[in-house]
C-alpha cells in the first residue's frame, strides 16, 4: 500500500475513533501526509513504507513533544529522535504521532479506553500504542516493557505485541525507568508486519514461517491457576487448537528457583525506578501522582543486598531455562490476567509477564480469542530465540478464533 | 572543609590552570558559589558536602549546557539531571560544571591538555575530568567508561579513577553510546573521596580499609607484553612493593577464550554505537567528525551473528572469571599503554581496559608512579567485588611512590 492511502486510513479511523479511545497524547496529520509524500516519491521507500507507526510517549522524538506521561514534561521537546524511532522512520515508517504511555511507564494510567469497550482499561503502560493499532488508527507502533507494559495490553486491545530479547534493541532516547529491565517493544495486527519492524529494529534476519506444526511447550504450574477463568479457557482453546493441527503440546515444569524469580521482579523494577527517577523525586515529588510517588519511596527502600542477589539469581535463571525450553520451540502460557478489568484508573497486573521480562527472553501476545463478555483474550508464547517464538505465533495465529 | 571553602580552591585552581589545561565545556563559579552556601548552612549537608563535582558532558544537567562533546548538540539544555548527577547533588557535592569529554564519549578529542605537560594528551574520553581532578579543579569528578575512558585518562592524569561493576549505577540521563557497555565511572585524588562517591551512587555499604597485606594476582600474557617499559615497570614496581609489604603476588592466567574477548569489545562497541545514534547519522552526518563517522560505519557493518557470537560468549567468560579470581582479592594489570602520549589528536588506545569494560567487572586506576620523562603511569586493579578491589587500591595507593 502507499504510505498516503495508508495514512489517509488511518486519519480516517482517528476521525471516527480517537474521541472516545483518546490513544494519542499527540497526533500530527500533517506531517505524516507531508512524509507519506516524500515516502511514496522515493526510490528507495523502506522495508516499512506504507505502515503508519505509533510511537509510545516515552521516546524522543525531535519534531513532536516527548512528556513521558508526565506533569513533569508537559511541552518537553527533545533534540533528537530516539534510536529506535529514527531507524523505523529511515526505514520508510510514517510517524503519526506519539501514544499515551502511563505516567513514566510505570502505574498511573492516562486517558486512554479500550478501543473494544470504552469502559475497561486498554492495559499499560503502552496505553496508547496498543489501542491506536487495535483501532486501526497505526499500522505498528512502539511500546516498551519492564514488567508487562507490551504483552498485557496487546492482549487486551487485540493485537499481536512483541518484547524481544532484552538487549537486542538500543533504548538510547528512550526515558530510562529500570535499565537492566527496559526494554523495547511493539505492537501489529499481523505477525509478518511484528517481524518486518524486528527486522528493522535489531537487524536479524525475517523469521520463517513454520511448514511443520511447532512443538509446544504448556506451562502448568501457579500462574496459570492465579489467572481468570477467561485465560485459562483461553489457553487451553489455543493448546487443544494446535494438537488439533499436528502440534505437539508438551507439558514443562520450570524449577522452583526460576519460578520464584517471578515475585522478584517488582523489587528490581522498584529499586532501579527510585534512582533512575533521582531528579523527579527529588526536583518535583508534587507533580509525581501519589500511586509512583509511593512506588518510588518503596524502591528506594530496597536494599542493595536483596536486589543484587535477584540480579545474582536471574542469570543463573536464565542459563538453566534454555535447558528447560531445549525441546520446544515457544512455550505457551498466560498473557493477562483475563479480559481488560472494567476499571479506567488501573491498567491490570503484569504478574504473567514478570518473570519474561527479568530473564529478557522475547514473548509475544497471539491475539485471536475472546473472553465470555466478548472482550479479546490473548495467549502468550515465550522462548529463548526471537525468530521461533514469532514462527509459533505466526502459525498459532492463524489457526485460533474467537470462542 | 566546608563547601564554601572547597569550592574557593578550586576556583583558585580555576583561575590558574583553567586556560592550558582547559578541563571545562562549561563552567559556573556564580552557581557554585550559591549552592555550596546552602550546603554549609544546611543541617544535613549530605555525606559529599566539601566536596566540588565536575560532571562529564555526556550527562544531563537541568542547569548547564549539555552538548555530549558534539556539534550536533551545541547549547543544549536537557530538562532534568541525570540520575547520578542528581544523586552527587542530593548527597552534597557542588557541581563546578561540565567537564570536556571526547565527541560523543568515543574517539574525537575535545580541546584538554594533560595537567602534568599541556603537550600530552589528558586521555579519554573523560578527559576534561580526570584533568580536572588532577588539576584541583574538582575534588570528584564523573566520567564514563564504554572500552577505556576512565582508568585510560586517571592513569595519564595520576588520579584514582573507578569504573563500578557494570549495572550498578544507573545510566538514566546518560547520552547512551553501547549500552551494554556503557558504565558510570568517575576520578578522585583520594580512595576514600573515591569510595564516597560510590557509595552514594551504589547505596552499597563502604568499603573496609585492609588491616592485612592483600593477596593479589598478577595477570602475565600478551597484554603486558604489549604495553610500553614505563607501564611495564610501573607494574612490576607496584608488585615489587606489595611484596615487600607483605602482599602475596600469584600469577594468574586467564583462559584463552576469556582473554580472546578483548580484541571483540570493538565490535559490540561499534555495533551498538552505530545504532544508538541513528538520529545523528541519519540527520546530522555533517556535523560528526570523520574518524566518528568512519567509526559508525564501520560499526554499522558489523553482523548481528557475530555480535551475538561475543555477547554470548561474554556471559560463559564472566562466569569463568570468577573462578580465575577466586583465590585472589584484587589482580594487578596493566592500566594504560604507559606516559600519556605527546599527541592532543588522539587520546591513547584502551586495549587495556576493554576486556574489563565488556565483562562488566569493577577497575580502578591506582596513581603514584611515574614513566620515563616524569608523566604518571598508573597500574589497574580488577577483580569481581568493588568494595574489595578499592581496599586494594587504598593499600597499594598507600604504599607506591614515585619512582
């Protein structure tokens, strides 16, 4: 498609959608048809000419105001794009304009509805990212994940979201909250469109499609029972699916010291917030809201001893899940908590995204399924290899539909 | 000694040094002034009150210019403090200003003359702060340190400098190069001023001066073959006297694929650089100096494969590091090729300090010996715990003289 034609849909679903989704803290329509322009001039377009690209309120960007969804920032407009924002944009990605993100990435949701329901949280911290190409109003946009703030809201708009392994991504220009944590992530409605930005994002190369039904992991264990029963129906629909397919769908047990590391993350997510936010919570705690102020003081109070052996116990986690995942290629498991909680003032736990999130292993949200109140209910594939997950959910999507 | 006074003596090296040794990308004596006012009528003037900041211009500062030793960025004003910046403040110390750093921390020298002979360079990329330092511009002072930009310039400078276990300050605020690499380091006259500052930085507890001679490792190969006479004295001196003062000194070698790593720092480090400053590549290709430019080529042209191939292989080799340094406390290495070089076009090579750089293990330069012509050459101390490689450093500190 061109990238005008595209852009003009989008502009169309903005028309018709952004008063009640409110997924953008700031839209420009005129530059993205100035750019679609000069796109579509070009001989040499870019992998990404003709999508229009959403970018989380987190990233710098040096023609539109950065605030991190903060009172702090209000009018803030940085010198540059972030790294990630200019290598989609080199690549023929028409900006839009920047998402609704929660206050700093972190607790305190913004304005955005559920483009399915107007009453439920859309999810967060990546707000606005999810419910803009849920609602057609971008093509792909940019989120970021510490805990859960790209799965958890993929699955709750509806759309395919991806949190590659952590490190493979450059966040320079990206509002730094956790940096052992942080990192980049993003949203589609079709998995060869997720893959195509990876491709931009982290130069690898495509993924392939699968041939052979896949061989999945299932993993029981808590999680799965602490989820609503909409997620366990979902699981389980998507699993009996694909052995319905030829999938193998083998049961895992993840060892106790991994698993446990799932309650740690908040405590390194805690600590690191408290002193990368030094300057916030100590220049302006009054234009911090009282749910990250309160955040921030409990980080600050954690103590070096017990995150450093989280940190310590992480890497020993991750060494031994590549021996726990060695005969699979993705392993299938909760994205959310169930449908998006009918509630505006909280974006749902990112309790099933934790542990991916600690361990920097890719996950990806396979949209496809709904909830009994018809709310969409995604399924999670995580792995330990980018390309693989993405192939599982490439295949696994295409065979789940709604319930 | 109180702010006030502090700050009035470097003022007075301020005045006497500033114009050859031109340490400063900007310097404020008015603000200094207030601000170390308010430290000394405080009633808890913070563990760094009496102490004058020179902070590298590669970090963000919500008061002071910020031009990340570029021309791209020329008068910019961030609007916050980075973290570590923010946190030196809360703690006390007075910032003089910013400090000169090579073109974006990486090769492009800024204008810094070495304090010891203005015709040799200061080192870098931190040059402007170990200058300052050494100069008694500032009583602490930032850097970084991606491959050598810390122990490189303390070691030409004849200061402390430390580079921390990587992770454990965070980098928000920081104008990301190679974040994998990237790591807060900072200069000292003094191993308790340089403890302090870690201390504030880490929140971990301070360290324990050493009541026993250490046991140290000496790390022979083909480094120190590499390195010139003067730091090949230097090293043997250093050992020479730890012996003498009751030190044990245990050859250490370390495994061929750990001590192959060094040569591959390069490459993550272009590799990462190329993309972290897509925006001034792509907008800005004009205003990068040509050895950056070739340098980010270069970097952008390194494959996915193979960078994936050393990071792997860094984590197995960080692993086996601790057990190549477990009987020792702290392991004696070369800090710098030997005397600063008499070259203000280049600011030395950091072959010695890029494998220490990419493990992510703590480094510190220990002053106090001299080369040839009078320079100072320093030695290194790594190791696997920061608390216990400063111990070392204040007890050989202690011990070594000019030669």
């Amino acid at each position: 498609m061109l990238a005008g034609d595209a852009v003009r849909r989008a502009l169309e679903a903005v028309d018709e959608r952004e008063s009640v989704v409110r997924a953008w803290a700031h839209c420009d329509p005129d530059q993205a048809i100035a750019v679609a322009r000069r796109v579509d001039e070009s001989l040499q377009p870019g992998p990404l000419a003709g999508l229009v690209l959403g970018v989380k309120d987190v990233f710098d960007t040096a023609d539109m105001p950065t605030a991190y969804g903060s009172a702090i920032y209000q009018g803030h407009v940085p010198s540059w794009d972030a790294a990630a924002v200019a290598m989609l944009r080199a690549a023929g990605a028409v900006c839009l304009g920047k998402t609704v993100t929660a206050e700093l990435a972190l607790v305190t949701p913004g304005p955005t509805t559920n483009p399915h329901r107007s009453t439920h949280t859309p999810g967060g911290s990546s707000s606005g990212s999810a419910a803009a190409v849920a609602a057609g109003m971008a093509d792909i946009a940019l989120g970021t994940q510490t805990a859960g703030s790209t799965i958890r809201p993929a699955s709750y708009c509806g759309v395919f979201g991806f949190k590659p392994t952590y490190g493979t991504v450059s966040v320079a220009g990206l509002k730094l909250v956790a940096p052992s944590l942080d990192t980049v992530g993003w949203f589609a409605r079709t998995v060869p469109e997720l893959d195509a930005v990876r491709v931009v994002l982290t130069g690898r190369s495509p993924y392939v499609p699968l041939t052979e039904p896949p061989r999945l992991g299932w993993l029981r264990g808590d999680d799965i029972d602490r989820a609503d029963p909409d997620s366990r129906a979902a699981i389980e629909r998507a699993a009996r699916v694909a052995v319905e397919h030829g999938a193998d769908v083998i049961d895992i047990e993840l060892p106790a010291d991994i698993q446990s590391l799932s309650s740690k993350q908040a405590l390194v997510q805690g600590y690191e917030a408290a002193r990368s936010l030094t300057w916030e919570r100590t220049h302006h705690p009054d234009l911090l809201s009282p749910p990250l102020r309160e955040l921030l003081d409990w980080g600050a109070n954690v103590q070096p001893a017990e995150y450093d052996g989280v940190r310590t116990g992480t890497v020993r986690a991750r060494a031994g899940l590549a021996r726990s995942f060695a005969g699979v290629d993705a392993v299938l498991t909760v994205a959310a908590s169930g449908e998006a909680p009918a509630d505006l003032n909280q974006t749902g736990t990112p309790r099933f995204n934790r542990l991916w999130t600690l361990l920097g292993v890719p996950a990806v949200n396979v949209p496809g399924l709904t909830g009994a109140t018809g709310l969409p209910v995604g399924v999670q594939l995580v792995g330990c290899d980018d390309a693989a997950v993405l192939a599982c959910a490439g295949w696994l999507g295409e065979r789940v539909l709604p319930i």
